[in-house]
C-alpha cells in the first residue's frame, strides 16, 4: 500500500515521488539511483545545506549581506516548484516515474 496520500486518490506518484529513496541514495554515493529516482536530490540537499548554515549563522548572531532576502526566497520556492512540476510532467509523459 503506497504511504503517500496524493498516490492513493490519484493512482498515480506525486512529484516528490522517489525522494526519500533518493536522498538515501546520495548519502550512498549512488549517483545512478539518485538521478532514476528522483534527479532533483542533489539540488535540494544543497539548498538545504545551505539554508542550516545561513541558520546556524543567524542563531550565532551573524548576519549575511543578501540584498532582499525575501525576494530571493520567494524566487528559489517558485522556480523549485516549476522544476518538480516540469520533471513530474516529463517522468508522466515518459512514464518514467518510479513505481
């Protein structure tokens, strides 16, 4: 029985789908998996990375000189929203999702 709630209405995965394995798969160093699964992986766990260090930073009382912080996160939330949307859109169409 799949866990993810959107599978279960649809019948079919949903755009992170893969991701957990995925991400297991890069702190494998399994680069073959992780692009099958969900090529995505590596680019969200830098952001990631870098968003624990800017946190980290601030919780230390240092501040960053980024220039409209909001806008930039604004920014880097839609364009990964276009991203999962335009690779799930493709791995529909290709059927290449994983199952």
């Amino acid at each position: 029985i799949a866990t993810c709630l959107f599978r279960r209405v649809t019948g079919i995965p949903c755009p992170g789908c893969g991701f957990s394995r995925a991400f297991l798969a890069l702190l494998r160093g399994d680069w073959g998996a992780v692009q099958r699964l969900h090529p995505l992986a590596p680019l969200l766990a830098l952001e990631w990375i870098a968003i624990w260090v800017i946190a980290g930073a601030w919780a230390i009382g240092k501040r960053f000189p980024v220039p409209q912080t909001e806008r930039l996160a604004e920014r880097l939330i839609l364009t990964n929203a276009a991203l999962f949307l335009l690779l799930w859109g493709g791995r529909l169409y290709f059927h290449t999702l994983p199952w």
